[in-house]
C-alpha cells in the first residue's frame, strides 16, 4: 500500500519533480491493431550531459532551440535504440515521430511501434537507454491497453435512420466531430504504474483481465407481482372476569380469627 501511495505521488503533475535530473516519465498506450505509442519526458540537462555530451555548446547544462536542431538526427537515433519494444518472440518495429521542449527544462519524446501481432495480449519494454543516465535513474510509467469492441455492437445498426425520421438528418454528421457518431470509441482498461530503473530496465506486462464486471446488474423487474394473502388474525375472546373468591376467603377468615379473639378475652374476664 505504501509503495502504490509513492507511486502515485510521484506521477502526479508536478513541474519542479518531473524534469529533475535522474527522473523520467513515460505514458503508454497498446492498441488493439498492434501498435503502441510512447510520450516520453526527460530532463535536457540529463540528456545533454549523458546521451549527447558535445550537444551544449555553450556549457548553459541545458540544451536550446539551436542546439537540438543540430543534433536532432542523433538525438532521435539515440532514443529509438534507448527503446525496445516485443510482442512474444516478435520485435516491434518503432519511430520517433515528435521531437520537442515541454515547460522549463523538460524534452518530450513521442514515439510509435508497430507489432505484427494484434491484439497484443502481453508486451515486453527494455529500455537500454536507462544504463546510459545517472545510475540513480528512476523511470515511471504508466500502461494502458485499449479495450476491444463489444462483440454484436453493429456500426450499421447504430447508424440506421429510425422510421419516420429523414435518413439525411439521421446520417449527417455533427461540425467539429472528428468521427461519425456511428464509429465505435474504444475504451482503455485500467492503467498499469510500473517503475523501471538499471537494474530493472525490461519489464512484460499483460492485458488485464476485462470479464470481470465492476457492479453487479440490477435484477429485472417482474412482469407480474402476486399479492400475498394475509391470513386474517383470530377473533379475540372475551375477557374472563377475576374471580373474587380468594378476596371473600381471606376476608372471613379475617372475621373468625377477630371471633375466635373475642371470645378468648371474654372467658379469660370471667
């Protein structure tokens, strides 16, 4: 518990943290056609000093807008061999496609590999390029796979124009939407933190399981509901009277004993 409450402090969004030197970042997405793409974040500091020594030309410790356009080519070289990617015993080809400064002191390196097995139910990342930083180095990512379509969901039944509507209407899509509202959005299964540092730099991680549901259905509500007949009470009997014959007891036997003393004292007198 102590370890997952670190984690997740560490990749909260943090300026100051995530482009200190000896900390990176990294978000990645699996998809269901095979490919994967990276956002890696990295401290230019620690990229100038490490990866490309002769890169700061003006000994600042960091690297400027010059400075990487003049070792963009080897910059992305370095990088692209800094990540492996593999589905099973198959190699993924990749590519650095975006190359670019992000806040203060921080580079972001966009790459996408693409698998020739899909969909991948397990990926293996080794980053070689972690043996090359600080010996310090701790990476944190954080793994997501792309969940696949709903068996039956039918775009031609989603789209078909309901009857009596015009099927103009009903097909036209809305302005600004990149997708038609037919097309299926895929969803994301839970998102997978990890920590990957030197000694650890090749981790497998599987697609989590998605059969199991969050909440239980709601039961169906019966179509008839039987009234249940309460049986009804038995009459209640009528109160029996007290009976007063132990009162009338102890009551002449109060007047025999107050007899009985009188009669003791008289006798006594004579």
């Amino acid at each position: 518990m102590r370890r997952r409450l670190l984690l997740a402090l560490l990749l909260a969004p943090a300026t100051a943290r995530a482009h200190e030197p000896g900390l990176s970042r990294g978000e990645y997405r699996v998809d269901d056609d095979g490919v994967v793409t990276s956002q890696l974040v990295f401290a230019r500091r620690e990229l100038a000093e490490r990866i490309l020594p002769g890169a700061d030309t003006d000994s600042d410790g960091q690297l400027g807008e010059f400075e990487l356009l003049a070792v963009d080519a080897e910059l992305r070289r370095q990088l692209l061999a800094g990540l492996e990617l593999s589905a099973g015993p198959d190699r993924c080809d990749g590519a650095v496609t975006r190359v670019a400064f992000v806040e203060e002191d921080g580079l972001q390196v966009d790459l996408r590999h693409s698998c020739p097995r899909a969909p991948l139910p397990a990926v293996t990342l080794r980053w070689p390029l972690l043996a090359r930083l600080s010996p310090a180095h701790r990476h944190l990512g954080r793994l997501v796979f792309t969940a696949a379509p709903v068996p039956g969901d039918s775009p031609s039944a989603a789209s078909a124009p309901v009857p009596g509507d015009s099927p103009s209407a009903a097909s036209a899509p809305v302005p600004g939407d990149s997708l038609p509202a037919s097309a299926p959005v895929p969803e994301a299964t839970p998102a997978i933190d990890f920590v990957a540092h030197a000694r650890r730099s090749a981790l497998t991680i599987r697609r989590p399981p998605a059969d199991a549901p969050t909440r239980a259905p709601a039961p169906a509500a019966p179509t008839s509901v039987a009234t249940p007949v309460v049986p009804a009470p038995p009459p209640s009997s009528p109160p029996v009277p007290a009976r007063p014959w132990p009162w009338l007891l102890a009551f002449a036997l109060a007047l025999v004993t107050l007899a009985v003393v009188r009669a003791l004292r008289r006798r006594r007198r004579r």
